[in-house]
C-alpha cells in the first residue's frame, strides 16, 4: 500500500512542528512533505495495529540498504504487513 500524502496540509505539519518542539525557520518543504508522509504511514499502520510491525520492517530494510529513504522504508513496510 504505497503512501498517500496529503500535500499543503498545514495542520498536520503544525501539529508535528508542535510535538518535536521545532521552529518553522527549519522547516523546508521537502521535510514537510517527507514528515507528512512519515505521520501519514505511522497513522496507518497504528489503524490496523501493526505500527511496530511496519517500524520493524522499516528500520531492517535500512539496516540493509543505507540509500534507502525513511519514506520508502515505511512504504516497504506498509506493503508488507497492511494488505
């Protein structure tokens, strides 16, 4: 199940500027884009109740393959244990 991002949502952005405490000078879009996909692909999971399933999954894909992105990690994830 590949990753949905809702581009320019604001809210979700806000919220998790807000809960990592970071300022918004830091933020660039790409990062806003890539943290929305990343809450977006923890959401999901956490629907189905694999979040640790898909964060396992994520974390050994990138123990093996350093290039890989946190996003495709959790894409790989997803797709494995969300059907």
């Amino acid at each position: 199940m590949p990753l949905k991002g809702k581009s320019g949502s604001k809210v979700i952005n806000l919220m998790i500027m807000e809960e990592l405490d970071i300022e918004s000078e830091w933020f660039c879009a790409e990062t806003e884009n890539e943290l929305e996909s990343i809450y977006n692909a923890l959401n999901i999971s956490k629907e189905h109740g694999l979040q640790t399933e898909v964060i396992w999954s994520a974390m050994n894909l990138l123990k093996c393959d350093h290039k890989v992105s946190i996003v495709s990690a959790l894409d790989f994830g997803l797709s494995e244990w969300v059907k």
